[in-house]
C-alpha cells in the first residue's frame, strides 16, 4: 500500500498491478508500517504492552532487512549508480557480487551491500543495548529508528530507483526523516 500510495497515477490506472507484487513495488518501509500496525493491533487485542513487543521485534525485524537486501542482490536491483570495476574491486568485494553488480553492461554501486551491512552491524548494537542494565521499555525500538532511518537517509541518496515526492525529495528519504 505504501508503493501505490505513492504511484497512485499508474495504480488507478492499472489496477490489477496491485496484486503482481513479483513486477516489484514492495518497499521495507511499507512493510516496516503494516507490521508495525499489526503488531498495535494484536497489543490491544492481547492486552500486552505494544512498546515491549516491538522492543522484541526490532532487532529480529533488522535482521531480516539485512538478509532481505541480498534479494535485491539477486534480482540485480536497488542499485546506485554507475562505477568502474576499479573501483569495486578497490572496495575489496568478492568476484560474484562485482558480477552481480554487471548489469547490461556497467557496473554500480551495491547498495544492497551497504544496507545490509548497516542493518548487520544495528543487530549487534540492538542486542549489545539489549543486555545493558537499565534499559527502559521503548529504547530498543528507538535505536532501531535512529540506527536504521540514519543509515537509510544517505544509502536511499546513492540509488537510481527511488521514488521522488514533488522531485526535491525521495520518499524513503523524507520517511527517514519522519522516524530519526
């Protein structure tokens, strides 16, 4: 839903391009939005404390974006801009994320990589900050935000695919700032 809101246009006009999720369209932030709904919703029904449950999830949920960036990995997609082999191998990758990163021709940045490594490295943080003593409810999921939306704001400004909002601004970037 979040996709279409933003190409609501194209969507109005090709309504049965709402279900094909595999032609693309399905954004983290959106997905983060829905669960973070759902998980509201099964708080009050339960009566447990929404805060503490997304302390739970938060690390587990940027966990899974660090591995679901590898299937934009696949999929050759959600890429930055063009680069030289030079410089990916000065980047020190393996040869099968340089291939990868070949796509009809150029090569680009891999900011699937740096995403998902961002998010690796906001797990180990999320579970460091977890252990410390005196942790109130609410911190957990505040961290996730800091971590994950600052991280986001300049990965999102390296991609050729976003999605502009009146063309002074990426969605996901102004979502960013919404949550830091």
């Amino acid at each position: 839903l979040y996709y279409i809101l933003f190409e609501w246009q194209y969507y109005l006009a090709n309504p049965g391009e709402i279900i094909q999720i595999w032609h693309g369209g399905i954004a983290i932030y959106g997905g983060v939005i829905a669960g973070a709904a759902t998980v509201y919703w099964f708080a009050k029904k339960e009566k447990v404390s929404f805060a503490l449950l997304l302390d739970i999830l938060a690390p587990v949920v940027l966990l899974a974006q660090a591995i679901g960036r590898w299937g934009n990995f696949t999929n050759q997609e959600a890429h930055g801009e063009a680069v030289t082999r030079a410089f990916l191998e000065g980047l020190h990758l393996p040869t099968f994320i340089i291939e990868q990163m070949h796509i009809d021709g150029v090569y680009y940045h891999p900011t699937f990589l740096y995403e998902s490594l961002w998010s690796f490295v906001g797990v180990l943080i999320l579970f460091y900050l977890r252990r410390r003593k005196g942790v109130k409810v609410g911190e957990i999921m505040s961290g996730y935000l800091l971590w994950y939306s600052f991280g986001r704001f300049f990965i999102e400004g390296m991609r050729t695919d976003s999605l502009w909002m009146f063309g002074i601004i990426r969605i996901s970037q102004l979502v960013s700032i919404v949550l830091f």
